[in-house]
C-alpha cells in the first residue's frame, strides 16, 4: 500500500498552493519624468557579457550602470552615478552608496589609472565571469561589422534622423526600429515604427554642421532621413519610438530605452554617409534642394 499524504489546508499534495496570487500590474507615475519600467531594463552587456542596468540621461542618452550599489567612498567623485526617478545623473546624491558606469568595470575597456582597489576586485571579479561565459560558449562578443561593398555601405546601419529640427542617430536600419510600447501581454510591441499607411520621413542630403561651439566640419553633405515636413503628432510617434496603435495609448508604459542618441558629427562621423540609400535613389524619393545634380556631358 502506498502511504497516505495529507496535504495542508490551501496547498497541494506536493506543497504548491492551490491558488496563485493575482500579478500585480506595473505603472508609471503620472509625475514620473521617464516611462520606463524598470523591471525590463537589465542586459548583458555586448562586449563583456556581464548584466548591466540601463538608464536615461538628463541629456537624453542612454548610461549603463552597474547593478548594485558601492560605497561612495571607494568610488572616485568623477564616478558616481545617482538614479532618481528612473534617470541617472553623474553626480552625487550625498548618501553613502551610488552607482557607477558599466564602462568602468568592463574587462573589455582598459582600466583607468585612478581605479580604487575595491573596484580593481570588482572588475577582476567581472572578467572571470566574462572568460566563463567565453569558454562555455554561453557569450560571443558583438562588433560592428564593416560594409563588405560600397552598395552595402550605401545603405546605414545607423541612420541620422532628423526629427522636430534635432538629429539623432538611430541603433539599427529604419526598417528596424521597434516599438518600445508594452503590449497587454506585458511584452514589447514586435511593430515596427515605420507604418507604410502612414507618412514616412525622405532621405535627403544635408550638410554636416558642427553642434556646441565646436569648429566647423568640411563642407560635404550627408545623408539623413527627414522628417520634420511630417505633422507634429507623427514626429512625436517617431521620437517616442511608438507604433501608430501605441501612439494613441498614451497610458502605456516603455519596456525598452529608445534606440536614439543626440548626433554629433564628431563623436559619430563613422555614420556619416554622403550618398542616398539605394532605395531613395530608385523610388526617387529624395529631396531636389538639396540633393547635387550630376553635369551634363561635356561640361567639367
């Protein structure tokens, strides 16, 4: 005969409850300065594979933090990082913990002369974990690959867009970009933000300009996708990355940072193109101010 079990009240045979507790559902604060759910934002980083917490700057690009906290004191006052309201900021808060920047942890960077020995360990620690992840296979290290032929680099991996008269540099082609809207299954939108029923932006020519006081850039243009003759209300689709059926649920939350990042022609000249997309040379979907007209033959 086998043994009888008896079960205690309001669980199992096994021990596991007989009800589940109802999900508690994730909202954004109405006086929150970012729609980010936090929960969603930790990744691997793609040099090193070790988690890093991904935020926003006040400047509007994104900042990999450590995960946990370190003392303030074995950090040096360039260092620390502070979270408020879901945006980091580079100083400190006055308290006796903050964060600090993946980057200076990354066994894939080189270490800066002026690392404290608590984080010397920190970051021996972080490169035993990346070698295990190599020698497992359980991590490969992302690069950039180079454009093979001068038609592949005719067509950007990291497009310049102009949107609300500010240009930006995108993560991926443009008919890449994703919707960064939570949907009701607590998932990310699969949308693209490009819609074919609604107006799409043109790649036009501009001049590379130089931004924040710096010197003054050759005069070469570059290529950029425009859309700042589309009405406002898509412009802010396109800058809020949202799908035109998230763009009218403003109630929705993020799960994802936004793929755009502030040009600087500087920082980014790697991305800089100056000729059309293949695609806007054969719809002919460019723009004739400021695209330059090949001469007739016969004349230099």
């Amino acid at each position: 005969m086998h043994p009888r079990h008896t079960a205690a009240p309001g669980r199992h045979w096994d021990g596991t409850p007989t009800t589940r507790r109802p999900l508690r559902s994730l909202r954004v604060a109405a006086d929150s300065p970012s729609r980010l759910l936090r929960t969603a934002q930790p990744g691997p980083c793609r040099t090193c594979g070790n988690r890093t917490d991904w935020y926003t700057s006040p400047h509007g690009r994104p900042i990999g933090l450590h995960p946990h906290e370190m003392p303030a004191a074995a950090v040096p006052a360039a260092y620390r990082w502070h979270v408020a309201s879901g945006v980091a900021y580079p100083s400190h808060d006055g308290s006796a913990w903050c964060r600090i920047p993946h980057t200076l942890l990354c066994p894939a960077d080189e270490a800066p002369e002026q690392l404290t020995p608590p984080l010397g360990e920190l970051r021996r620690r972080l490169a035993l974990r990346t070698r295990r992840l190599l020698d497992t296979g359980a991590f490969t290290p992302t690069t950039e690959a180079e454009p093979s032929s001068p038609a592949a680099a005719c067509r950007p991996a990291r497009p310049i867009v102009q949107i609300l008269y500010g240009r930006y540099l995108a993560a991926c082609p443009i008919d890449a970009i994703q919707c960064v809207a939570q949907t009701r299954r607590r998932q990310r939108c699969t949308n693209p933000v490009l819609d074919p029923a609604d107006p799409s932006g043109t790649w036009t020519l501009m001049p590379t300009t130089a931004c924040h006081g710096q010197l003054a850039l050759p005069a070469r243009d570059m290529a950029v996708y425009d859309l700042t003759h589309l009405p406002y209300d898509t412009q802010i689709r396109w800058r809020t990355q949202r799908c035109t059926t998230h763009a009218a649920v403003p109630a929705a939350a993020d799960l994802a940072l936004t793929d755009w990042e502030p040009f600087d022609p500087l920082l980014h000249h790697a991305h800089i193109h100056h000729r059309l997309p293949d695609s806007a040379r054969r719809t002919g979907r460019t723009n004739s101010r400021t695209c330059p007209t090949r001469p007739p033959r016969g004349q230099a």
